[in-house]
C-alpha cells in the first residue's frame, strides 16, 4: 500500500482583522509536494496579508499553518540593503542559511541574467533587477516550499519567461510554489487556482466544469 506524502503546507482557519477590518475570514489552503498554485484576487483582496500570515512574518488572530520543510519567502516589496551590493547580500544570506558555497546563488544569478549588476549596490538597481535579487534570495536555500508575493511584477519580457523556465525546474523536482497575483495571464500553467474572495479562498473552477454546471442550472 503506497502511503500518501504529507502536504507540503497546509493553512487552516486563517483569520486576520487590522481594527475593526477583517481581511481573512476563514482562509485555508492545502499545497501538495510539486504543485504549483495561484492564488488571485483583486487588489485590496488580502492577498499579501495572507501570504505573511503563512509564510510567519504576520501574527494572525486565529487559524493554524503546518509545513513540510524549508520554507522560501519572496515578499511583493524587496527587503533589501540600499547600501549593500548584490555580491554582498548573496554572501550574508548565504552564511544566515549556512551554505557551504555560493554555487546555488551563482546558478541563478545566471539564469535570471544580471551577473553585470553583482557588485552594484541594491540602491542603485532599477526595480526589475531588485526584484531579480529579491527572488534569488527567497531560493538561495533551496526551499521545499515558496511563496512568491507578485514575483515578476518589473520583469521584461525575457526574464517573464527566465522566470516560468525557473518554476518549472522547481515543479520537476518536487518543490510546491505558491504565488499570488491579481491576474493570470497564463492559468494552463497553474495545477490549482484558488481565488480569495470576502477572506476566504475558493477553487476556481475549470471553464469545462463552469459549462458544466451551467449547462445543467
């Protein structure tokens, strides 16, 4: 009898207010081992609040959050040094993770493509490569499970794509990547697509099972 793995990252009962607004009402979300999930909703939906609220860096007021692993964390706002190069912060977050080398660091400087800009200081990148050194930092460890909070929001075109060949690697090695966003242009990328909607999180529905059910109303 094959045994079932253990979701990667399991969100129970997720409720957060800010005073008297109440953001999440009751979100959950399951994410199995290399799946790949988008969760998506409007601009003011919570989305970013529910993303720190599992990811740790927000206390909720109520609601439970298991994982299985090392968690990555890449925030919709970089968390960078203005001061410090690129080189610089690959090194502390190397040594705060206590990685033997830079070699992961390396790979994926190379394939976001801004080896150019590793010893210019953060505050003098354009957005995009910030954002480039952001996600680098999120996967320098090599988590088991990602949350990526608008990722590639100040990409071109080119690295739009660096970044889908970069997912895809990760799903074939059994990484689960959540990532939120208010839209979805390519949702054939996507194994699940949960919408967050008045606090709580829905499963989209395919367009066969919309026309399914709208067939039999």
């Amino acid at each position: 009898m094959t045994t079932r793995p253990e979701p990667a990252l399991t969100a129970r009962d997720i409720h957060k207010a800010f005073g008297k607004h109440q953001v999440l009402r009751g979100a959950d979300l399951t994410v199995e081992p290399g799946q790949l999930v988008a969760v998506v909703g409007e601009n003011g939906a919570g989305k970013s609040t529910f993303l720190k609220a599992i990811a740790g860096t927000l206390p909720v007021d109520r609601g439970e959050v298991r994982l299985s692993g090392e968690l990555g964390y890449c925030p919709q706002d970089p968390v960078l040094n203005a001061n410090l190069t690129v080189d610089q912060h690959l090194h502390y977050f190397a040594a705060a993770h206590r990685l033997g080398s830079l070699d992961r660091a390396d790979e994926l400087v190379d394939l976001l493509g801004y080896d150019k800009y590793r010893s210019t200081a953060a505050g003098d990148l354009s957005g995009g490569t910030r954002q480039k050194l952001n996600l680098t930092l999120a996967l320098l460890h090599d988590p088991d499970v990602l949350l990526l909070d608008e990722p590639y929001q100040g990409f071109d075109w080119e690295t739009y794509l660096r970044f889908w060949d970069l997912v895809d690697k990760l799903h074939e090695r059994d990484k689960a990547v959540v990532v939120i966003t208010h839209l979805v242009f390519e949702q054939e990328r996507f194994d699940v697509l949960a919408d967050l909607v008045d606090g709580r999180l829905a499963p989209r529905r395919s367009e066969e099972e919309q026309e399914r059910r709208h067939a039999a109303v």
